[in-house]
C-alpha cells in the first residue's frame, strides 16, 4: 500500500525496550531457524515442482530498460514458438537486468549439459531463428551471440581468479602453463578459451597468497588449485575425462560462482565482482522462491536467530560497509548511534531517490532483486530497534515500485515482515513513500521532510538523524545499494567482505558507466579499483580510436578528473583528494571531443534549477556561477572571471547548508583545476577547440572543395549563404547562427568548422 503522508504510530501501538526485550527472550532459540528451514524446504518443493521435466530454460531481461528495448516483444514471440511446438521440456521465464545497457533485450539459453549461450539485441526475428535454429536443431547463431567478437563459442572455457590475494607465488603464469599442458594433452587451441576474471572473492585466511582459484565451464566449477598437481588432475580427469574432481571443488563462500557460470564468459561481467548485483539477470524479481533458493533471508534468520541487536551492528562495523549513497559515512556507526538513543520508537528508511543524471543502479537493483533490500532493512531494524520502515521512491520509477510492492506483500503472506517475524518475536512492516522527483530529497534531512509531508528541504545538523529524525525520532537512513549489501555480510562474514575492498572501505561499488565508451551499463568492482580498469577492462574503452580525456564521477555534485588520473584506485577518499566524489556510482567518461568548460556548465546548471532555495549560498551562488560559466561559453567571459568562479565556488562550499550545495560547484572548481587552459582559450582566442559551444563556432567555405553544389545554401535556416550553381560559395558571418546546417548537408566536406 502507498500513501503520500504518513504519521506516527499511536501510542498504543509502540512498542517500549522492556517489553519487546521480554517477548524476544522468551522464545524458543531454535524458533527462528525452524521457520526458516520450514520456508527453504517450500521453496524447494516449488522450484522441483516447477523445473521438473525442464530440459531447456529461455531466460528474458525484464526491467525498465529491457522492456523498452522490446522485451516484452521478445518474451512473447517466445511464448508463441513454445505454444506451437507442443514441446514440453522448454520452459520459460523473466529475470531481472543484467545492466548491459547498449545490447538489450538479452536471452539466455540453457540447455542442461551445455554451456549457456547469451544472445544480444534479440527481436522478433531474432526469436524465430533461435528457437529454429538453437532450441529445435541445437545450433546456437553464433553471430547474435553476446559479445561473439571477444568470447565466441568454445568448447572449453578457463576463468582465473586476478584477485590481489589468490597467490601467484605458488602457480606463477599460470595462464601459459595451463595453455602449455593441455597442448601436451592433446587439447586442440580453437576449443578453449583462457580469461582473467575479476576476484572471486574466495580467499578465506588461511588459503590467502596460497593458491589460485580457476573456473572450468561448461561444468561451472570452481577449483583451488595448490599446485602444479592440482592443475594437471583438473586437465586429466575434468577436461580430458569429463569428471567433476570433487576434492578441488570450492565449497566455501561461492558467492560469485553462480553469476560466473552463466555469464563468465563475457568481458564486461567476468572483470566485475557481483556483491550487491549477485542476483541480478539469474533469479525473478517477483518470486520469493527464487530468492529464497540463493540463500535468500538466511542471513535474517540468523541475525534474529542470534538475537543480540550490538552483536549485529559489530558484525557491519567489522565489514568496514560505508554508505553508498554518497558521504560514505560509516554504517556500523550510523546503526550504532541510533541504537544507543533512549527513545524507543525508531525507524529505518531506504533512501531510493535516485537523482543524478545518467545514474541508475537503485532502479536496477530495486527492479532485479527487491527481496535483498528488504532482507537487509530487517537485518538494519532489528539492530537499531526499529519497527516500521519507509522505502522512499522515486516516483519516476512505475516498475521498481510496482515490483516493491509485490516483494513487500509475498514477505507478510510468508512471515517475513510484519509481526512476530520468522516466530523471533520481533515485529517490522515497510511501506512505500513516493518521491516527486526533487534532487534535493537525496539528502537525508530533506527526504525526511518529505515523509512528513513537508516541503523537501534540508536542515541544519546536528542533531543528526540517528538521534532526532523522522517526526522527531531516532532514524537512520541507507541508500539501496547498502541495505542490498548488508546481508552478504552475515552470510560470508564481515572479514570476508572487509577484504574485498581498501583497508578504509569494505566490499564493492556499483558504478552506472555511461558517455564515451564502448560497453555502458552497470559495473560492479570491489573498492580500490583503478579507473582504468573500469574504463578500458570493463568497459572497452573509448570507442572509435578517440583519446580519453576526463571521467566525471559523483553526479552533479562530482568532479571531473583528467586521463593522468586513470591509474588512481576508487575509494571514497582517493576521489575526494582529486575534487570529485564517489557519490551514488555516477561515472561518466568523455573524450577529445568534449568541451570542459560545457561540461561544466551542463552540470552547473542542473544543480542551478535543482536547488531548493532555502540557503542563500546555494540558491544565489550557485545561479552567479553558471551566469559566469554561460559567459565564457558566449565568448563574452574576461579572464577576471575565472577567479570570481573560484572565489564564489570555495564560498559555496563553506557556507550552504547541505552537502548537495557544498558540492555543486565541484564540476566547475576541477575543470578549473585541471582544464584551466580550455577556459582561457575560450575567453582569449575566443574559441572552442571541441566545437561544443555554438556561440564560439566559424563556419566557413573551404574553396578548394566547394563545387557549387548549393546543398548549403538550401539548408541554412538564416539565409546567411549566397553563390550561384557550380559556383563556389561564401558564409556571411554576420548573420550566420551557428546551427551547424551547412556543415551536416555538405557532402564534400566543403565547409570548415573551428
């Protein structure tokens, strides 16, 4: 159920710190994991029940972007193919967005035996010749294949743990040794292919720098290999013999196995480490079953089972789990001041008020795997105390809330939320808030506004939300990606997820790569990554033989660092030493081809409109700002100008009252760092060497090409060309608008632009 106001809970309703103490004491320790098992074994028999018979299982995106690339189309010529064959062994279904923007709709086959196959940019026709082709003659198109040029179809594919503790002291080059031994067994070089995955995340203390972990497909499974031996049994009996060898078999912590099974094989999602992703593109968003089958409310069962709320918010402290919602404030802390208030009403919000432009991993995740969010805002209200919790929406967002809903609704029905939650004795219920679309309403005081029905607007702090917030209570408040990444804590350990990141950060990020580069989409890299790696291992570089110039991280509030950063690691505080952020995971990459100084202004200007007018250094600053910025990009800017964008950028940054306004001016202040050259030329030579800014443009004949072809001169809007047919033309300067007509309809390349 949505509402647009809520209100507090009544007194009878609340619940006091001695009585809920007493009801969660008094119940029975192995309550909580009987309800649990009893869940699991449901969803088992359902499943069973389910895929019995199944042989072959056609698996079709299902989110906002898949859907508008035609997968609803897709998923119903499926449905259609199936109908008419009479088969009975096929059976499919809808899985949530792998976040491979630039090939949706993506299809999945799997055929039990078989080595999945991905197909891109699948359509109507696209169907028909898959289910002709590859489900009825088995015969995957291997030219609609995912990323054929980079991983084509083979026999037998080897993905090798590049992780910073797999140890390479006991296998060095292992790559060329594998190679080198299956030529000796007789493995022919066109049925095998050899990758460098991401971490796997799979080194417990005691194998760390001991051993290296390789994937074999198509049987999926992950060996710990210790030595020349252990690979050249994994040749002899896996490969050559086609036996599983069970005692190099990883069974702990296999977090990432399932995700590498079906997707390995693919650049973009082999150099990534899928923590708070896990789910996405392999289980349906909308069953409860699936979820439940990849351990899904286990670590809920067993911080409840546990019932000692400190011993939880230790566990998070210990994970080093920072928000990643953008301050990257410490969410143990954050738990732990909430939960040492004396008041005993408290709440949990989930921060989902997704603003930047160009970022979209809440949506994903909310969209892909709605039930990790919910789990983790169990796992967060039991630490805190907390009984009711809010999920603040964008209500840009019809899918993820509808889909929220629905997570919301199977977990009452299943004991999952409201009271007595899995028979631990502890009540929470969530309900969805709308927001509509204010970008302030990301920071935390605002969006508390906002549930209260007031006006989104920010206040001062302290005191903090964790000790007065919604309607004057203790409140804490995570975004999506957090909430989603709690329950992997509990279900590995929090030594195991403080070791995927920096000694400062634990776990990974999610970034929404976007701009110039080859392969868009969501990435998920654990913390300290390079910005090259992002860029150019996942990403596939700049497109087009371009020069990489800037990346743009943060959102609005972000700052733009130059290519001589590429090798910098991404943390919270290594981007803040650069003038950036890490923010939500915004990462926009720009070439040669890109105006700085346009850069800025672009950005300037959104966080101009998105101000909410209560400080006057936000609201007045930041608007003399891009009256600044629109001056240079005029060619109307003095070179005085550029320290009044400083001066009034470092005051901003001082003196507005939320984090959002002391970061707006960072776009401008790291482009005036790194750039400064970009805006001098524009304001001295009054010129443009990107040719972004229209004002800045010179379009001009270039009379040893000109052949009178009057193309130009029937296209220009002001008339600005004269010349007579086979004549060559000329560009009156004056008049002429810069709209850049003539230089798109010359085919001679007759007319100059700079």
């Amino acid at each position: 159920m949505i509402h647009s106001i809520a209100e507090p809970l009544s007194g009878s309703a609340r619940h006091t710190g001695d009585a809920i103490k007493e009801r969660l004491t008094s119940m029975p320790k192995q309550s909580v994991s009987i309800h649990y098992q009893a869940l699991v074994e449901e969803s088992r028999r359902i499943l069973a029940q389910r895929d019995s018979g199944n042989l072959i299982r056609i698996q079709v995106g299902s989110a906002t972007c898949e859907d508008a690339a035609g997968a609803n189309e897709v998923f119903d010529e499926f449905r259609k193919h199936i109908e008419a064959s009479g088969r009975s062994d096929i059976r499919l279904r809808r899985t949530g967005c792998t976040g491979r923007c630039s090939c949706e709709p993506i299809v999945s086959l799997l055929v039990a035996g078989q080595a999945p196959v991905k197909y891109e940019r699948v359509n109507r026709e696209i169907v028909h010749r898959i289910f002709t082709q590859h489900v009825m003659a088995g015969k995957p198109l291997t030219e609609e294949v995912l990323d054929v040029e980079t991983a084509g179809l083979r026999k037998f594919e080897f993905l090798f743990c590049s992780g910073a503790r797999c140890g390479r002291k006991v296998l060095p080059d292992l790559p060329e040794l594998l190679a080198a031994k299956l030529k000796t067994a007789g493995v022919s070089e066109q049925d095998y292919c050899i990758v460098h995955a991401n971490c796997f995340g799979l080194c417990p203390a005691n194998h760390e720098g001991n051993a290296v972990h390789m994937m074999v497909r198509p049987w999926q499974a992950i060996y710990r290999l210790a030595s020349e031996a252990d690979l050249e049994r994994v040749i002899r009996q896996q490969v050559v013999g086609g036996q599983v060898v069970q005692e190099l078999v990883v069974h702990d912590q296999p977090i990432s196995q399932r995700f590498f099974a079906l997707y390995g094989d693919v650049a973009f999602f082999h150099r990534q480490s899928r923590i708070a992703l896990r789910n996405s593109g392999l289980i349906d968003p909308e069953d409860l079953y699936e979820y439940v089958a990849v351990k899904g409310f286990e670590a809920a069962a067993a911080v409840l089972g546990r019932n000692d709320p400190q011993w939880a918010i230790e566990q998070v402290s210990q994970a080093k789990l920072r928000g990643r919602g953008g301050a990257g404030f410490p969410t143990g802390t954050k738990w732990a001041n909430a939960s040492r208030s004396p008041e005993t009403t408290r709440y949990i919000i989930c921060n989902a008020d997704e603003g930047d432009p160009g970022a979209f991993m809440d949506r994903s995740m909310l969209e892909g795997d709605p039930f990790s969010v919910i789990e983790g805002m169990i796992i967060g209200g039991f630490a805190i105390g907390a009984h009711r919790g809010f999920l603040y929406v964008r209500a840009e967002y019809p899918m993820a809330i509808r889909r929220l809903e629905n997570a919301i609704e199977l977990c009452r029905k299943n004991g999952l939320l409201g009271k007595n939650i899995l028979g631990s004795g502890y009540d929470l219920d969530l309900e969805i808030r709308l927001g509509a679309g204010a970008f302030v309403c990301g920071e935390e005081t605002a969006l508390i506004h906002s549930i209260e029905g007031l006006r989104g607007q920010p206040r001062v702090r302290p005191p903090f939300p964790s000790e007065a917030g919604l309607w004057g209570k203790p409140t804490v408040i995570n975004n999506v990606e957090t909430f989603t990444n709690v329950p992997v804590v509990f279900l590995y350990g929090p030594q195991w997820f403080a070791s995927l990141g920096t000694p400062a950060s634990g776990g990974t990020k999610v970034f929404a790569l976007a701009g110039k580069v080859s392969h868009t989409g969501l990435v998920e890299v654990p913390m300290g990554t390079s910005l090259r790696q992002i860029v150019f291992d996942v990403g596939g570089g700049v497109p087009g033989g371009k020069k990489l110039k800037a990346i743009q991280t943060g959102g609005p509030a972000g700052g733009c660092i130059p290519a001589q950063f590429l090798d910098t690691p991404v943390d919270f505080d290594t981007l803040g030493k650069l003038g950036s952020i890490m923010g939500s995971g915004g990462m926009i990459v720009m070439d040669e081809d890109d105006c700085m100084v346009d850069i800025a202004k672009f950005f300037l200007g959104f966080t101009a409109d998105e101000s909410c007018g209560k400080c006057t250094p936000c609201r007045e600053g930041t608007r003399r700002m891009l009256e600044i910025v629109e001056r240079i990009t005029e060619g109307k800017g003095v070179i005085e100008d550029l320290e009044k964008l400083e001066r009034l950028g470092k005051l901003i940054r001082k003196s507005s009252l939320c984090g959002l306004g002391r970061a707006a001016p960072n776009p401008v202040l790291s482009t005036l760092k790194y750039f400064r050259h970009e805006y001098e030329a524009h304001i001295h030579q009054r010129h443009c060497a990107a040719g972004r800014c229209a004002a800045l443009l010179r379009y001009t004949v270039v009379v040893d090409k000109c052949v009178g072809c009057t193309a130009c001169a029937r296209k220009c809007p002001a008339a600005c060309i004269t010349g007579s047919s086979k004549k060559v033309h000329q560009i009156d300067q004056q008049r002429c608008i810069r709209c850049g007509a003539c230089f798109k309809a010359c085919r001679f390349d007759a007319i100059a632009r700079a």
